[in-house]
C-alpha cells in the first residue's frame, strides 16, 4: 500500500469529538485508491448540540500560504479544508481558510467503542431487510462471484495484507474477528454497508459479513464465544434529543443492523453522544440448550488486535424493546437521557428464513385487497377450526395433547413469524419473545388449564383457556363478529398462513416459497 499522507487511526478535538482517518479501500475504493477517508466516529456529551457527525472523502487541494498540505474535506456539512500542521496535528479550516477547531491524533484512542460510528438505532419492522437476506444470508464465504469476492480478497484489500485464512474452523473464526478489530477501512466500510442496506456494497462486503456473523453463532461444536449477560451501555448523537426521547419511548422495538460495540463502562458511555443507551442482555436459554442456535453479543477481547478494550460486540440485527426511560436528575450518575432496554429477540437463520416466508405468503393472501365473506355468526367456529388444525400440527408425537416445551416452542415461532410480518395472532395476546415471559406466560396458561393436572393440555383444556381470555366463548364470539370486513380477512388470513406454515413443520418450507 502507498505511503499515505496522513496518520491513520483516531482523531479528536478536546472536549467535543473523536474521528478516524483510514485509507480507503474495497467497495469504496476509487481510481486514486487507497486515498483517505475520515469520519466524526462519537461526539463527547459536553460538546452539546453544535458538534455535527459527519464523513468526507478527502481529496489532496495544493497547499496553504505557508506551503503546508491541504486536503479537501468534501462530505462536511459546511465544507472546508484539512491543514498539516505536523504529523500529530490537523487544522479544520471553513472555505475562507479561517480555523473551525484542531485535531489531534491520539494513539491511546483505540477500541471500537470510540472508532466506529455511534449510529441511532432503528425500527424492528423490517428487519432482517431483503437486501440483507439477498447479500447475505446465501452467500458462500469461498466463491468469488462478480462484484461479490471470497473473505480473503476482502480482507486482502482492506487490510493491506496478503494471506491465506486458516482452513481449520476455531483458527479460522479467530482470525475473522481480529481483522474487525483492527485499524482498517474493514469495519467501517462492512458497518456503512449494514447501515445504509445498501445492496451493491452488502454484496461486495458479504462473504466477511457472513464469517463474522458465524463467529457469534451459538450452539455448534467450534464455537469459540461465549454469550455475553449483563448491562452494557452506548452513548449516541441525536441531532434532537427531545424527539430522540419521544421516538424511543416505552415499548419501542429497534435494532442496530450493522456490527455495533458498547461499552461495560457505563460511565464512559454517558462522556460520549448526547442520548445513552442501556441494554440489559440476556441470550435466550434455549441457545444453551440446544433447541435453536442465535447469533448473541459476546466479548472478541481475546481474539482482539487491542487485547485491552472491554466492549462487547453485538451482531447485526438484534432487538432491543425499550423498558423505561429516564432524564438528567432522575439519578445522580444521569447526564443525558438513557433509554433502558432489553435484549427480545435474537437473529438466526431459522428465523429469518421462516420468518420471510411466512410475511411473504400472508402479503400474498391479502395483497388483492378482497375482503373474506364469511358471515359474522360463523366467524368464532372458523377460529376454532383453525386453532384445531394448528394443535394437531404442534402435537408433532401424535398425543393429542401437548406438553409445555411443544406449548413454548410453538408460542416462540408464532411469536417471531407475527412480530416480523407486522400482525397479530388472533385470540391471545402474545407474551413477547423474552424467554422469561414465554416461559412465565406457558406455565400460567397450564396452570389455569391443566384441569386434569397430568401436565400436559388437550384441545379442549386450551380452546377453553383461549376463551377465557376475552372472558368467556360467548364473548370471544362476540369480538370476532364484530370485526369489520377489513379487521377479519386480515385475522382470517394470519390464523390460515401460520396453519398451514406448521402443517409444513417449516416456515420455509411454505408452498410456492
């Protein structure tokens, strides 16, 4: 790689923000690669709300009376120029060349708390995005397809090295997720890509995407993280606080959908961004146990290029539902607002691939905008046929009954297949996906009707718990008759899909999918 002109690495201005200078590489790589790019990563709280995040490509523009280099810095929101003073210094100048602020370079600023861009979080709604299933989810980390490279390219050209990745799968992940923690254009290029759901570089990006996300897999014999429980803590810049408190209020379902660090310092977390983020993360207790494998945050520190950071490192796509939320004074350690959250839902494959399929099929009965005619007096019998249907098809050892782990496992996947496609199962509310309340709401479900006690439930023994729910058969006739048209083919429709999805034992599996 060329000598670059500038030191790589982090940036800050005393009091008000840390930014990363890197060569560009890659995707984002042009005809003057490398070239340099450099990013405003994290503003300090005490800069206020004047301090603006931003990135710009900087482009070499002669250099000043004093003869010292220039560099555009193209991306600013009010433009300007990049002065050499020396190699530890920098001098950001407005277009009149008159001085902005100076940044220093500070080697001691390294971990990827700091360095990588403290982005707001967003809507659950619609992720895993279509693009990510596309780039990502298929994607063989070997073959090199058009504009789609093998992970040694990738790393190769963001890396600047030139190696072969082990073969051996423990060796292998080790080294994946070393090369995130470096000091490459590697994390923030990949994290742009995640954050923009930008297909073209997601695709370049994928084979890496793929193998870091594999690093945080659960459940299968060369994993080498351990899922990380308790709180960590994420300061970020909002351009608004008061509407970043309103958007983020109690309730809130968000994910971050790239590779995201926080911190274990809670107090470090409340010196940077001017909103604090406060995850409370538990990984469900099925992935110890072997019923299903997630992709859960774990510490990397010691396959880190910085042994030292203690952050730890959550994998894209995530939820997070927010708890409470609490203002300055609230407490003596809060200076800034801080959403307090908890992990609900983990990404899997299995998830994502039923969960597509699933939205995609209910989209499909309801996109010709037609309403169903069955007649309200009727409407309450459909339900309970189809809820028939459903047992018989939850009840995989033929019993005619079902036992709680049937009971949980069934709940978890309705759960994920309604809170993915935007809906509602008809006739209960549903718990959440947090493994305490699944289990909480299973165990009081058979403890009100178990009517035999044997542990296990009969179509009978639930339908009645179903009922009791709106507080009586009659009464749940009576909701569902006075449904309009528009409400039941919607309900109508959810019950069939996710009938028919289990009769197929796999939502993916779901015909003309």
């Amino acid at each position: 790689m060329p000598q670059l002109p500038l030191k790589t690495g982090a940036w800050a201005v005393q009091g008000k923000a840390v930014g990363m200078m890197f060569p560009k590489s890659g995707a984002g790589a042009g005809k003057n690669a490398p070239g340099l790019t450099f990013w405003v990563a994290t503003t300090e709280a005490s800069a206020g709300d004047n301090c603006v995040m931003w990135e710009s490509s900087l482009k070499p523009a002669g250099n000043d009376k004093e003869g010292r280099p220039k560099f555009r810095i193209n991306g600013h929101p009010e433009g300007g120029f990049f002065i050499k003073v020396d190699d530890d210094t920098l001098s950001e100048c407005d277009k009149s060349m008159e001085q902005r602020c100076v940044w220093q370079y500070r080697d001691d600023l390294k971990g990827k708390f700091l360095t990588t861009l403290a982005a707001p979080p967003k809507s659950a709604a619609q992720f895993p995005t279509e693009n990510f299933v596309k780039a990502v989810l298929f994607k063989d980390p070997s073959s090199n397809e058009p504009c789609s490279p093998p992970t040694h390219v990738i790393i190769n050209a963001c890396c600047g090295v030139e190696e072969e990745l082990p073969k051996d799968s423990i060796e292998r992940q080790k080294l994946i997720a070393k090369y995130y923690t470096q000091e490459t254009p590697l994390y923030h290029e990949m994290n742009t890509a995640l954050r923009n759901d930008d297909l073209s570089a997601m695709r370049y990006y994928s084979a890496y995407i793929r193998e870091l996300r594999e690093v945080f897999k659960t459940d299968h014999e060369d994993q080498i993280i351990e899922p990380f429980t308790g709180k960590v803590w994420r300061g970020i810049n909002f351009p608004n606080v008061d509407e970043a408190v309103a958007e983020y209020s109690v309730g809130k379902v968000f994910v971050w959908s790239a590779f995201t660090s926080m911190s274990v310092d809670r107090d470090i977390a409340f010196n940077f961004g001017n909103v604090v983020f406060e995850v409370e993360c538990l990984p469900p207790k099925e992935a110890y146990e072997g019923a299903i494998a997630v992709y859960a945050p774990a510490s990397v520190q010691k396959f880190s290029d910085i042994p030292s950071e203690s952050e730890i490192l959550f994998p894209p796509n995530i939820q997070f539902k927010v708890k409470e939320v609490k203002k300055p004074g609230d407490e003596d350690y809060i200076t800034s607002p801080l959403i307090v959250c908890e992990t609900v839902a983990f990404d899997s494959d299995e998830g994502i691939c039923e969960f597509q399929a699933f939205k995609k099929m209910l989209d499909d009965k309801l996109k010709s905008g037609e309403t169903d005619g069955t007649p309200a007096e009727e409407r309450a019998a459909y339900i309970g046929s189809g809820y028939k249907k459903l047992f018989e098809a939850v009840d995989t050892n033929s019993s005619k009954t079902l036992s709680k782990k049937e009971a949980k496992q069934a709940l978890r996947k309705i759960q994920g297949a309604v809170s993915f496609a935007g809906t509602a199962f008809p006739g209960i509310s549903m718990p959440g996906e947090s493994p305490a309340a699944l289990r909480q709401y299973v165990n009081e479900m058979f403890k009100a009707a178990d009517m035999d006690g044997n542990g296990t439930l009969t179509f009978e023994e639930l339908w009645a718990f179903i009922a009791s729910k709106q507080g009586s058969a009659e009464a749940m006739s009576s909701v569902f008759a006075g449904m309009s048209a528009k409400e039941w083919t919607t309900v109508k429709a959810t019950l069939d899909t996710i009938v028919e999805a289990f009769q197929n034992q796999d939502f993916s599996h779901i015909p003309g999918m």
